[in-house]
DNA sequence: TCCATTCTCTGACCTTAGTCAGAGAATCGG
DNA sequence: CCGATTCTCTGACTAAGGTCAGAGAATGGA
C-alpha cells in the first residue's frame, strides 16, 4: 500500500502538479497568478490573502506592487478599518484572471481528451474518491478561538445545515448558548464542562463535503479524549431527531440515551456515555 | 467533469505536492535530493542524469559539486567514452539516500495513518486507478530513433515478454528483422513499407504496466494514419496465437483475417486491413 | 592527421520566493 | 486622551533554482 502512495505521489504530484503550475505562470510568477486568482472578482482585504496563501506581509505587499504596476490590481482603504487595505481587480486584472482560468479548464480538457468516455468516467470517479480520502485523513483536529475566520464560517455553515434539516427551522437565538469552542474547517464541535466530572458536548457539526469519511466520529474521540484529560468521567450531549446520521454515531460510539438533562429547544433525545479515565495524564499517542 | 478534474489538480497536486516536496528536503535543497536519488546505487553518467530531471548542464555541474563536497557522490570519467563523466554513491551519500526513502515511506504511511482499513483500501484502489488513467492520457505518440534508449528498453521488455509467452520461447535473430521504427516509453511499433500501396506493421507492443488502457487501440490508429498519409492503401500484419488481446484487438478495429504472406517462424495468423484515403494529405488534427 | 562534434565545467548573470526588523498610520480599551 | 495593539509597508538580506556563453578535453569521421 505505501508503495502505492508513493507512486501515485512522485508520479501524480509531480507530473501534473508542475504541469499545472506551468500552464498557471505562462506569463508571470506563479506566486502572482495565484494572489490575482485569490483576490477574485469582488477584492479582498490584504490581512485573509495573507491566511489564505501563507504569505509573509512584507512579500505580499511587493508582489502586489507588481501587479498594481501591471496595471491589475488596485489597492485601497477599507472603510471600516484604515488600517486595514483591499485589492480589488482592474479591468485588465479581470481579464488576466479569465485566461487564466481557460488555462485551468484547458489542461484539465486535455487530461480527459485522450481518454474514452468510460474511462473518463472512471478517471473523475477516481479523483473525487482520492480528492475526498485526502481531504479526509489529512484533517487534523485542533481547538481554535471561536472569534477564528474558519470557526466563524463554521457557524454559518451549521446554523444554515440545521435550519435547512429540522423541519421546524432553527433560530440561534431560542437554543442554548456556547461559551467555549473547538472547532476547524470541514467540521467542530464544543466542549463544555459542568463540574462533578460531567462535560456536555454542544454544536458538533460535519461540513457536508467532509461526511461519510470518519471524521465525525475522530471529533467525538478528540472531544471525549479532551474532556477525559480534564478530569470528566462522563459525557452527555443533546441532539434533534432529524439528525438520524449523529444519533447513529452516538450510539455506535458507546452512547445511551438517558432522559432529558437540560430543556434545549431543539433536542429530542439526550445521550450519555461514561468516559474511562485517561492512560496516565497525557500520554496520548500523535 | 473538467470542474472535478480542476479541484483535483489544484487540491491533491498542490497540497500533496507541497507536502512532498518539504519532507524530502528537510536538510538539503530539493534539488539535490532528487539528484540523489536518480543516481541511484549504481551510479549514472552526468548526461543520463541531466535527460531524466531536466537540467542545464551548468546547473548539474554545481549541484553535483556541491554533493561532492557534502561526501556524498564521486565523479569519475566512464570508461568507454573519457568525455562523459559517471557520478556515483559514496556510502554516506547511499545512507542519505536510504533517509530520503525512509522520509517517503513514512509521509505515504502518514496519509493513510489516519483512515479506516476500508478507507485505505479505497483510496489506494482509488490511487491506482487516477495513476494509470492519467498515465495513460498522457501517452504522447511519437516517432523515435530505434537507437534511442527509451526504444532500446521497449525491445528488451518485448523480447522478455515474448519469451516469456510463447511456448516455444523466442530467440529475436529467427524472427524477421525490422529497419524502420516508431517507438516510445510505454508502447510502440514499426511500420514498413512493401510498395504497391501496402504497408505493414511489426514490433507492436504495450508495456504490462499500461495495458488495458486503449493504448494499443490509439497506437494501432497513429500507424495506421501515418500509413495512410504515405500513400499506403493497406495495411499488413502478422501475429502469434498466443497474443490473444492483440488477436481482438485487431479484429475490432477492422482487421480481418487472410491466409499466411509470409513466412515468419512465430506467426500462426495474418491479417490485412484497407485503409480509406487520409482526408487531405496533412490535416489530422493533434 | 585535422576538423567538427560532443561533453563537462566555470564564471557571470538573473528571477523567484522568501525572511526579518523596524517605521508609521490607524484603531481599540480603559 | 494615552498606551498597547494591529496592520501594512520598506529596506536589507538570503537561498534556491536556473540560464548563457564560452573554454578545454576527448572523440569520431574523412
């Protein structure tokens, strides 16, 4: 099997990876094809272009020089903050960005050209399984700040997933509040403690893209490791009847459903599970 | 389908990639350790070495040097020809190298670390299936000197292969010999003119590594098309019953069966195909 | 034997992609 | 209003990766 990976990593990675990057930076520097892609069509404040492509304030700023001196990009004040400025793409700007976007769809035109249509079929099937897989094992679990961009969206996106799937619509406001957070990009969930050696599971949420591939339920085990090494001795959660995929996980992960602990507006059933105190204190293995 | 095939370039290419590339050079640049792999345990000449990773033959010159004085290659003069030069392994430089394969296997058995047994059989079932498609889609079909050592290595590996599936075992000097070739990496053939507007087609193979692929059906239409557009109303060729894909093959695309028109010692069939007249004489589209 | 060619090396350049330490403007919290 | 913090920019620097034009040694062909 890791022989596998790895040929799939030099050959894949390596040959299409440089080939894509080389469609990309035909006329200019990948790092700037990249930043006039990021800063799409409606502009973008320069402090999200520095998180989205992991660049250093003093490089982005003298290649946004670059393309403000090609004529691409504008840069001004935001107006709720000056100290914060956006670029926003220029006619010409735009225009570059759609050839590179033809780039983009030409090659991956080309890749399929040569193939029949059932093997087309099978080499997209393909993609998205390897695309998901990855995507899967390559999240990791973390506690981020709840004030965090990508927890932020992570809100959004579950009040919005819930609203859509309890028939009765949900309302942020009706449902019980959350202090203290754990949360990352394709999926969260928070963890609060209740003194007695009881922590309560609140907001756990899978980003839809991300369902299907375990990754709910290692977010139940990180929780429940967490809480453990905290000193709880059991877990209780709450959850709604529409949710039938969590309750299943629940119960497969050890959970019993008790009645009900607390009067959240949304709950239909309520579930607990005894944690076993932790190896040691924090012996976790990576 | 070409959007699947964007997020897969642009996700598994760029991350993996990236990811690749930081394990491999965590001590030394990318660049050398790649040369130090390529040289391999048996040591390469400086010109193979510069054909298989692309590089100005200055740049090869410094980055060997630098190698050199890490201790880890000798250069010396090949034997046969003073002006090449053949780098080679010291033991430091084979202990280095054996880091650097320690470091792939452990980012391979990284990304599957974190998925199920079930999961791991998919996306290597997946892995496998993207590398050959793609492999396969990149087949360029070329014409290439029979000296050239990609056509070289196609011979052995044909030779090994009929030999090893054909009954009688297969010695190349009792079969017919061949003067005009078209060959490359993964597949090839020859194609051979007879006058009177017949063409002929021997030495045509695909690599067990790329059979399955249509490579063979796409191989087999290059020939005929290059035969057409010289003038060949027909086209001739001659196989082994053991073949029993290349036989469908043939018969699929239109080959029907004649009696023997010639007396190579490993055919038992013939067949013969017309051609309809190229449309122009130079239009095939690329 | 001699001339053209092949192969490697050296020196002089160049771009890309970064990093780091401030400086200066704007904002926030109290 | 003041001090701390946030945000961007500038200048100074670095490493990697690469290109180009010869020079010099070895070889091949006439």
């Amino acid at each position: 099997m890791v022989a596998q990976v790895r040929r799939f990593n030099r050959i894949v990675t390596q040959r299409v990876g440089a080939l894509n990057d080389r469609y990309l930076s035909r006329d200019r520097p990948l790092g700037e094809a990249r930043l006039l892609w990021e800063i799409g069509a409606e502009g973008r404040d320069l402090r999200s272009l520095r998180a989205r492509l992991g660049l250093d304030s003093g490089y982005l700023s003298r290649l946004l020089r670059s393309l403000e001196e090609a004529g691409m990009v504008t840069i001004g004040p935001n107006q709720s903050d000056r100290r914060i400025r956006t670029a926003r793409l220029t006619a010409t700007g735009v225009a570059e960005r759609a050839v590179l976007d033809r780039r983009s769809d030409d090659l991956a035109a080309s890749l399929l050209a040569p193939l029949s249509p059932s093997q087309r079929t099978r080499l997209v099937g393909a993609m998205a399984d390897v695309e998901r897989l990855m995507t899967a094992a390559m999240v990791e679990v973390a506690a981020v700040d709840p004030a965090d961009p990508r927890a932020q969206s992570c809100w959004h996106a579950y009040f919005s997933d819930l609203n859509r799937r309890f028939g009765t619509g949900f309302d942020p406001a009706r449902s019980a509040s959350v202090p203290e957070e754990e949360v990352r990009a394709p999926a969260g969930g928070s963890l609060r403690f209740r003194g007695a050696g009881r922590a309560e599971i609140k907001r756990m949420w899978v980003a839809e893209s991300a369902r299907g591939l375990g990754v709910g339920r290692r977010l139940l085990g990180e929780l429940e490791a967490h809480a453990a090494g905290h000193g709880a001795r059991s877990v209780r959660l709450d959850t709604n009847s529409a949710l039938t995929e969590a309750i299943s996980l629940y119960r497969s992960a050890g959970y019993s459903e008790v009645p009900p602990f607390n009067d959240e507006a949304y709950a239909q059933h309520w579930f607990e599970k005894p944690l076993s105190a932790p190896p040691g204190s924090r012996t976790a293995r990576s």
